[in-house]
C-alpha cells in the first residue's frame, strides 16, 4: 500500500484527511498511481505543499492504525477520491 507525506515533514507522520466529524482518516492507496494521482491533485490545489509517495507494509500500516484507534480508509483501484478544498487541509 502507499500513503502520503509532506516532501519537507516526512518524519512527522502521514497525510490524512478530515472527515464529516471532525476526525483525520489516513488513506492507504491499494495502486502506487492512485496515490501519485492523489498528490498531484493536492499539490495543484496547495502550491506550497509538495507531497512524496510513500510505499508502507499492508498489514503493519493496518495494525497501526487499529492499535492507536486512528481512522483509515483503504482506496481502491475502483475508487475515486478527490482531495478537500484548500481550507480542510
């Protein structure tokens, strides 16, 4: 699976998006291209912000976000995400 991090702030965890309450929601791409696309996405709507795809373990990204209680959301091939506006970053 891959994840998104800020180019500058690898080290200060994943991108992740917020949902209907509030709560952030990590995406973990299932197609490298997914994400790539995703991040490009981002980075036309925030040109300061330069993202890096970053390859993670399925089942390591998965058991982390159960143990810490952290929302996740797998994405698909078959699904289509659409970054937040400018504000919800």
């Amino acid at each position: 699976m891959y994840l998104l991090t800020l180019r500058d702030k690898k080290d200060e965890g994943a991108y992740a998006v917020q949902d209907d309450d509030g709560d952030k929601v990590l995406f973990l791409f299932e197609e490298e291209d997914d994400a790539t696309r995703y991040a490009m996405m981002l980075e036309m709507q925030n040109n300061e912000k330069e993202m890096d795809v970053m390859e993670v373990d399925d089942d390591l990204a998965i058991k982390t976000c159960k143990m810490h209680n952290y929302k996740y959301a797998v994405i698909t091939s078959n699904d289509i995400v659409i970054p937040p506006k400018n504000d919800q970053i």
